[in-house]
C-alpha cells in the first residue's frame, strides 16, 4: 500500500487534502504544524522514516527544511501557485494605481516575489501584463538575520512592495516594507494536482521497494560475497557475507571506499580500472588467512560506467562445490574413469591407437571408434574424454543397443511434464542435455533405429535439443564419440544406417586392433590380469611359461573382455599357486566346450608359431553359457543337420553330440 505525507501549516488545506485522499483511497499522513521551523520538520522526518512513507508532499520554508536536513523519504515540491501570485500582483496593481493619482510623478514599482525555491513562473509576462518591474527573489536561506539582510539590500535597490508567505511575517515587518501576503490556503485543484502526482511516484517507489526487497533478499541468501560500488568506489549495496568480511554491520560499510575497506582488492582490479570498465574474473586475493576468488562485472547505462558488482567466493566453497558436484557425477556414473595410463600394451598397433586418440583428444571434432566386441573402444573413449579440456564435465555413456527403440529418443532428449503416459511429473532431463558442456559416448552407434539416427543428425548439425512434448530448443554444447562393432558402410549400402550420419560422426576415425593382432599384448594382458585379481581376491597364482602359451593359442574374438573374464575364473578355481597348461586347457573346455590342441581351429599362432593353422577358417561364433538354447537354436538353423549346427556354434560335431546327451536334445529337437 502506497504511503503519502502531506505537510502545511494551514488547517483549512490540510482538510481539503485528507477529502481527496479519503475519495481516491490514498493513505495519507495528514501533519500540520505550528510553525515551519526545523524541530517540527525533524519529528516529521522520524515519523515519515518510521511508518515507511514513500512521499513527502510539502512547500515554502517546510520543504526547505526538508531538503536541509537531508530527508531520507523522497519530497515532492507542492505545485506552481501561479493563481495565487497573480491575486497578489492585482492586490499591488490596485494599490499603486490609487498611489498614483496622488502622486504621479513616481516611477513604476519594483515588486519582488519573495520565495524559498524559484518560481515557475514567466517574470517578463507578469511584468508586461501588470506593468510593474517583477521579479523572483530566492531567500535560500533559514537563518532571520541572513533573511533579514537579503531584504535590507532589496528596500535599498528600490523595491517597494513584497509579496510572500506569512513565513516571511516577522522580516518585512522589522524591515519596514510594504508587503503583501498570501494568507489564502491553496486552491484545491492544486491539491488535488500534487496528491495525484504523488500517488503516481509512490506507486513506483513502492514497486521499486519490492523488487530491491526481493533482490536484496536474494544476494543475502548467497553463500559468497556479494557488494556493488558508484562510479567513485563507494559501496552501495552489500549482503551479509560481504558485511562479514569486512568485518562490520551492513549499515556501517555503506557509503565508504571498497579499496580502503579491503585494500586487498587492489591486487585484482584497481580503482581506475574500474572507472575505465575493465571487468575481472578469477583474480585470487588474500585476505589474512583466507583466499577468494574475485569478479568484477561494471555497470553501465548508456554506455557510461555507473559502478561496478564484486562476487567474492573464498576457496573453501568453490572446493565444496567442485566436491559436491564431482560427487553427483560419481554418483550418477557420468564420469570417465579410464586415462590413456590404463590402457596396456607395446605392440605397434596398439601404440598407433593411442597416438591417434592422444591427438583427437585436443581438439572438439566427433570421433568414430572402430573395432571388434571387447577391444576396448569406451575404454579409449574416456581416456579421449580425461585428456580434452572437457575433463572437468560429464562423460556420459549410452549403449543404443540397450535401450528399447521406443524409449530411446525420451532417454536421449528428456521430455516434459504430461508428454505421454507414464512421464515423470516433473519431467526428465535427456542425457544430452545431461552431457552438456563434457563428451556424450554412443556405443554401438548401429544399434539405433531410423528415427533415432535422424534426430541425431539434427542434433550435430544444428547443435539444439527439444524435449519430447515440447516446442522450446535447448542449445547444447557437447562432442560426440561414437563406436561400433559392425561395418558401417556395409549397413549403409544395406539401407540400416544413414549415410549422412555416417559422414557427421566419422570426422576422426579411430581403429581399435583386435587381440590377435597385437602381438606380445596378449601375454602382457593375461599376466597383469592374473596379477590384478590374484590381489583382488587374495591368492597367490600365476601362470607357468606353457600355461601363458596356452593361452595366447586361443581365439579370443571377445577380446580384452573375454580375456579378462577367463583370467578372473582362472584365479577363483586355481588350487595351487603355479597354473599349468593342462589346467588351462581344461578351464577352455570347460567353459567354451572346446578340446584345444595344436590342430584345433581354434587355437592361432602366436608371435611366429605354426604359421600354417593361421589361415584355417574361423567358426562364426562361441557357444555361450545359455547352451541348451543355443543349440536347438543352431540345429533348427541347420534343419537337423548336426554337422552345420556343430559348424554354426564354432564346436566339433563330437562335442555337440555329447552336449545333446548331457541336455538330453533327442534327434526331434
């Protein structure tokens, strides 16, 4: 609610103004007083200060006095009195023409209109319309003696006739000269004039309070230091952090120099660097045994520079806040793990990939990892991720096989409250969008749908997302890592991948070699294997010389993966420290269903040995744990055929023979 104060000294305008403040329901303060003089205009100020007046309305020597004192609460000037000074100006008019039949020899009459603040009015108009030499005299000052003086110096230039306020009573009386004075209270359009403009700056004023409230609110809820200076350094607005570091109320450190507060900060921005507009923003400033972080954002207006925000955050929080936020990325697991450390290995293949990878990792181009099932490819992706200069954001994962088709583009790009059946109601963020600023991994990149390959696109080219259910964009800024097991260019010839995209995502292009083509990697592997989980699980093995040979004559098309799988069994049902290569033998068996042996085509050459099995022809794939299944399923493929079935499922026919006894799958499978 709007708060107004009118002051005057006369009744009769007072009860004119508290008429129309009632008609216009303005709350008013109605307040006369007995004499405009300074201790009544103070217990004013107090009271307009502690009801929280927005405005003062008030005239003559009362506003004066207001102005003197400096009023904290915003005075407004009661309007012109034109129709009053022309009253006045007739009055004087009447009298000098009577004098003037008695005395006509005497020179047109100086009149002065005596006033506290300038009048405005047209001297030269009234003077032309009158006759009479007219003229505004200010009496600025309070003081009698001084006022008096002002008149003695008038009556001596020749004026003969005053006209002011009974304020001025008590001076033309002692000074003896003739004056006329306006003892009627103001006409009450003029009134209604200055409540109405009144109520217009309160209005403002009080929307104004609010939003400084809700602002100054808002900066004493931040835990950092927040201030703003003028253009001359002084601190305008401060939170109570900021008091805090200053070491004193808010109220107190209003007012004086930032500098001279905190000369510390001149080791981040100096006083003139701020009156030029410079900005600064993570300079750090000591301050006794604390450290903080400053930002200076200048204010302008119109291009001029009017002050200056200071942002003071000591180290302490920001490694609160750098915690919690890492802590919300572990805990979500949209962090990388991996660095270009962990990936092991000396061969010539291997070092070629992380040469390359090392390289791509600088720059922000999309990257496209080739390679076969449990080579490593997210591996290389975080350690990509780890050395760019998004290390300190998200990584995210997203294996687009793993995701139903239907729900794939909602887990992608979010979706909003009410977008479809089931939907959160407050919404979901898209992984993308979670990814924002870091690196976003697409693993098996084939794996995902029409739909979901062109809204993709869309996204690399246009580098804006749009939750499902919703018509608004959200600019996001990620680098794309893609990676696939498959053939991508067959798949696009097959008309299973888009070839646009293919050409989006493969602006680098990274080759992962398979096991079995990387030389000595493999023995390095299975040995660091057997270490990591022999510590793990708190064994002592290793593998004896023909053991370690054992192993590096098996095909391991599942890779790194499948390698580290076996080492990890090994180390569980080892029963004695040194592992032998029949053991080894019997755990492949076992686990793969597989007689290995120098002839079997299973097992390749290593480093050099047995060139001649190396051109034998792999079997399409291993039978995997859920056997049973898996063979019906190869002898429905082979329509009975025991020796295609034992073919698709990469086995002997005498081990599917004996696996069909063990399940008991009779010829009517």
């Amino acid at each position: 609610m709007i708060k107004i104060m009118y002051l005057t000294t006369d009744q009769e305008e007072l009860h004119i103004a508290m008429e129309y403040a009632r008609k216009k329901g303005i709350s008013l303060y109605p307040k006369t007083l007995p004499a405009p003089e300074e201790d009544y205009v103070r217990m004013c100020i107090e009271i307009a200060r502690d009801r929280d007046v927005d405005v003062i309305v008030a005239k003559g020597r009362i506003l004066s006095w207001l102005q003197k004192l400096k009023c904290p609460v915003l005075v407004i000037p009661s309007g012109s009195h034109s129709e009053e000074t022309l009253f006045a100006l007739w009055e004087v008019q009447q009298k000098w023409k009577q004098e003037q039949q008695c005395h006509p020899e005497r020179d047109i009459p100086k009149v002065a209109l005596l006033s506290h603040q300038p009048l405005n009015i047209d001297i030269a108009l009234y003077s032309s319309i009158f006759g009479m030499e007219v003229k505004n005299v200010v009496i600025s000052s309070l003081d009698f003696y001084r006022a008096e003086q002002d008149l003695l110096k008038l009556k001596s230039e020749g004026y003969r006739y005053v006209i002011c306020g009974k304020n001025f009573k008590k001076i033309t009386e002692k000074v003896d000269i003739e004056a006329f004075y306006i003892l009627r209270p103001s006409l009450p359009q003029m009134i209604w004039r200055d409540l109405d403009l009144a109520q217009i700056v309160s209005e403002w004023i009080s929307a104004y309070k609010k939003n400084l409230t809700e602002m100054k609110t808002v900066i004493d809820y931040a835990f950092e230091a927040v201030f703003t200076v003028d253009s001359c350094g002084r601190i305008s607005l401060c939170n109570q952090a900021a008091a805090n570091l200053f070491q004193c109320s808010m109220e107190d450190v209003i007012g004086r120099v930032a500098w001279e507060v905190v000369p510390e900060l001149s080791h981040a921005i100096s006083e003139q660097e701020m009156k030029e507009g410079n900005a600064c923003y993570g300079k750090v400033v000591e301050r006794g045994v604390q450290a903080f972080v400053v930002n200076v954002t200048p204010l302008k207006r119109h291009e001029e520079i009017i002050g200056a925000v200071f942002h003071l955050t000591e180290f302490r929080e920001i490694e609160k806040l750098e915690a919690a936020v890492k802590h919300e990325y572990r805990t979500k697991g949209y962090t990388a793990r991996y660095t270009f450390e962990d990936i092991a290995g000396t061969s010539e293949a291997i070092r070629e990939s992380r040469r390359l990878a090392k390289q791509f990792s600088k720059y922000d181009s999309n990257v496209l990892i080739a390679g076969e099932t449990g080579t490593g490819k997210e591996v290389f992706a975080q350690s990509i991720h780890n050395a760019s200069l998004r290390k300190d954001e998200p990584f995210v994962a997203v294996n687009c096989g793993a995701i139903p088709v239907n729900l794939l583009e909602s887990e992608l790009f979010g979706y909003v409250d009410g977008a479809f059946t089931g939907a959160s109601r407050k919404g979901k963020k898209g992984l993308m969008e979670i990814a924002n600023h870091g690196t976003l991994f697409l693993d098996e990149i084939s794996e995902m749908d029409f739909n979901g390959q062109v809204q993709l696109l869309r996204v690399l080219e246009e580098r804006v997302i749009r939750r499902v259910g919703d018509d608004k964009e959200i600019p996001i800024d990620i680098r794309v890592i893609a990676a696939s097991n498959k053939n991508l260019l067959e798949l696009i010839e097959q008309g299973k991948f888009r070839e646009d995209l293919y050409y989006r995502l493969n602006v680098l292009t990274l080759y992962i070699p398979p096991l079995r083509d990387r030389g000595d990697d493999l023995m390095l592997l299975t040995r660091n294997f057997v270490e990591e989980f022999s510590k793990k699980l708190k064994k002592n093995v290793h593998l004896s010389e023909d053991a370690e040979r054992q192993v590096c004559r098996y095909q391991w098309r599942g890779n790194i993966r499948q390698l580290k799988n076996f080492c990890e069994r090994l180390v569980i049902v080892a029963e004695q420290p040194e592992l032998n290569a029949d053991f080894v033998e019997r755990q492949l068996s076992d686990v793969y269903m597989l007689k290995l042996s120098r002839k079997n085509p299973e097992v390749h050459p290593a480093q050099g040995k047995e060139p001649e099995q190396a051109t034998r022809k792999e079997p399409k794939r291993l039978l995997p744990l859920n056997e049973k299944e898996e063979i019906i399923g190869a002898l429905n493929a082979a329509s009975g055929n025991r020796a295609k079935a034992a073919e698709i499922l990469g086995i002997s026919k005498t081990s599917l023979w004996r696996k069909m006894k063990s399940y008991e799958i009779t010829e009517q499978f």
